[in-house]
C-alpha cells in the first residue's frame, strides 16, 4: 500500500463558526499504526470521514500515493477508494449470520462463490472466529461482536483500515484484551491503519505514531515515547499522563540544564533541557508528572505540604500544598499528612517558554 497523504486538511461544517479540521497535515507510512488523539469534538471523526470519502473537506488535499483521494479538483466516492472502516457501533446486521455479513462487502464487489467463501474461511481464522461461522450476532459476547465487525472490514483486503474508536464499546478488561489482540492483528495482515481515539493509555499502547488533536489542530506529532517524554506544549503533558505545572523564573541556563525558581515557594530547582531556548529572567512554566516525583524527597525539593492521600490499590494519590498551588502526586510509598520535602528529577520535569497554560 503506498503511502496516505493528508495535506492541509480543513472542514468547516455548514453554518458551524470555527473549522472542525483546522489545516491538519499527516503522512501514514505503508503498514503504519497512526492514531489521532484527541479529546471529544476535537475533530478526529471528521478527519477520519474526510480519508474515507464520507464528508467532503472544505480544503486541502487526501492521496494515497499517486492516487487522489480528494483536492480542490476531485472527489473519489467511498467505494473507490478500498479502504476497510469499523465505527464505534459495529453496525453488523442482527438479522443475518456471521457469514452473511461478511459475505456482503464481497458480493457487492461482485467476486465468485468459492473465492467469498475461502476469503470468510481465511478472515475468521485471522479474527480467531473460524467456529462462529453461522451465528448470528445477538449469540456472541460484544467482545466476538467487534471481531466481525473487524473481519467484515478486512475481508475484501482493503489497502487502508480505519477504525473508529472500535472498542469504545468493551468494558474494560475486555479492552486490554482486545487492544493486545488488535495490534497482533494489525502486525500480522501488515495494513495500514489509522486508528482514533479519545484514550491515550490505548493510543500509546497501540501506536506507531500518534498525531495529538485539539480544537480541529494537530498539537504534536510523534511516536509514543516521543509524545509522553518530550512534550511539545503543556497542553500536550497534560493530555497523555497527568502533569503539574508551576510558574517559574530562569536564573541561569547551560549545557542543557536550567537553574530556577518557582515563584510560590522561592525555591531554586535544576532541571535538564534539551532545549537551550531558555535565558537569565525568561518566565517559564515548570511540568512535572504527577508519577515524577520523589516522596519524600531532599536535594532538589519543593517543600510542600501534604494535604490528602487516597489509597488507589497499586498507589497512593496525593494531594499537595505548594505556596497556594495545589500539586497532585502518585506513589507507591505510604507518607503521612503534614509538611515535607517533594523531590523533583532532574530529568523527569520539564521546562515550557512562557506563563501557566
Ligand atoms: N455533521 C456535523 N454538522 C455540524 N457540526 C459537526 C458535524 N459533525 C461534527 N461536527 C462538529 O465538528 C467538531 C468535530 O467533531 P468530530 O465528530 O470530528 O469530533 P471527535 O473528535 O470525533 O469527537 P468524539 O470524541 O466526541 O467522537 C465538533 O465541534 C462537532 O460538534
Ligand atoms: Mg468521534
């Protein structure tokens, strides 16, 4: 499958005030696991409609390879452009059986008796279905249910899977599994996907590279690590993971490394930087992950004042005073209410230019 170009993407919906997709550009590469993220209205369904030829962008241009999807000239209709698509909603027909629904994409494209059946034969093997052939969907579990609805989406060999906050539907062990079982699937038919959803746990578990959406806007773009470890804007911390931030002045800043002061408490904290944008007096916000922290803690520590503690099973949720900020914090030691030191990693905070977000 060549590759899917998206270029300066815009939909702006009849009558609505700002666009729904906002200049958005991506390339998926051939075999790519690509995962729009992005909290609700943030535009990851329109941008996924627009690849699949369901609502016409307002601008920009959409190819896979040399093949144009969609630019200010063309307009390719759904059904030319071979892609395999799974909604939240499975959407199987309740009154046929397994096979019928798979059945239907293929007599739509008009293939013979013995290839429609050797292709379901193939596709439930790959979905781990093979003896569910002639059940009808109210006779599986959601978890089976989605399975199909997956097969129906492969088994006419789409060049381009998109998928539609497919497991939105499971509870939430049967999401593990199937996130797990997903990406073997993915990996083993080799196609290429582009995958949205709102749960980042699932986005980094799942992704080759995720675009983070806000406001029709793509934030960053980056694999997993890259979008957890070195996030490009507070927005971006806070987003994937649970982040503190607190105001924050420059005092000295070399070799990757930044001296400063928080402004709520006078503390002075060194801090790594792979960035050497910062200056003597720049305001910048300082990010922590709530996970980051030392507790307690001693050289380069904020002193604090521990107000709540929460017992969550396989952690502590803490709840902290520092100079009027409130700090959340997790971690597995058991510390007890009152004043302390919060020990900040060097290399585990980070240093964003300007004020609080
Ligand atoms: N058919 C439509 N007509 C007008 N506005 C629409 C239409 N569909 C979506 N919108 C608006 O466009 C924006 C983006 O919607 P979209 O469905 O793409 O969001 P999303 O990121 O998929 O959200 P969710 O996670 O809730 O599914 C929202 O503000 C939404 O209200
Ligand atoms: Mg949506």
């Amino acid at each position: 499958m060549p590759e899917l170009i998206v270029e300066h993407l815009t939909k702006r919906y009849p009558g609505a005030g700002r666009a729904a997709v906002d200049d958005v550009s991506f390339t998926v590469a051939d075999g790519e696991f690509f995962t729009l993220l992005g909290p609700s209205g943030c535009g990851k369904s329109t941008t996924l409609a627009a690849i699949a030829g369901l609502e016409a962008p307002s601008g920009g241009r959409i190819a896979a390879g040399s093949l144009v999807y969609s630019d200010g000239s063309t307009f390719l209709a759904p059904e030319e452009r071979n892609l395999g698509m799974v909604f939240q909603s499975y959407a199987l027909w309740p009154h046929m059986t397994v096979a019928a629904n798979l059945e239907l994409p293929l007599k739509l494209r008009k293939l013979p008796r013995e290839e429609r059946d050797r292709r379901i034969d193939d596709v439930l093997g790959q979905v781990g279905l093979s003896d569910c052939r002639s059940r009808f969907p109210h006779q599986m579990s959601g978890g089976q249910q989605q399975r199909v609805a997956l097969a129906r989406a492969l088994v006419y060999s789409p060049t381009l899977l998109l998928l539609d906050e497919p497991l939105s539907n499971l509870d939430a062990q049967l999401r593990q599994q199937a996130r797990a079982w997903l990406k073997e699937l993915q990996r083993s038919v080799g196609i290429t996907t582009v995958y949205v959803t709102h749960d980042q746990a699932e986005a980094l578990t799942l992704s080759d590279r995720i675009a983070v959406l806000r406001d029709g806007k793509v934030l960053q773009l980056g694999t997993p690590e890259e979008i957890y470890e070195r996030p490009a804007i507070p927005a971006v911390a806070d987003f994937i993971g649970r982040c503190n931030f607190l105001p924050a002045t420059v005092l000295s800043a070399r070799d990757g490394s930044v001296r400063l002061r928080v402004q709520a408490t006078g503390t002075e904290l060194s801090v790594d930087v792979r960035d050497g944008s910062h200056r003597a007096g720049d305001e910048v916000t300082l990010g922590i992950r709530t996970e980051r922290f030392a507790l307690p803690g001693s050289e380069n520590a904020l002193p604090v004042k521990l107000t709540k503690r929460l017992y969550s099973g396989s952690w502590y949720e803490y709840e902290l005073d520092c100079g009027g900020h409130t700090l959340f914090a997790r971690h597995t030691a058991r510390v007890d209410p009152g004043e302390l030191m919060l020990g900040v990693p060097r290399d585990g905070a980070y240093v964003f230019a300007g004020g609080l977000p």
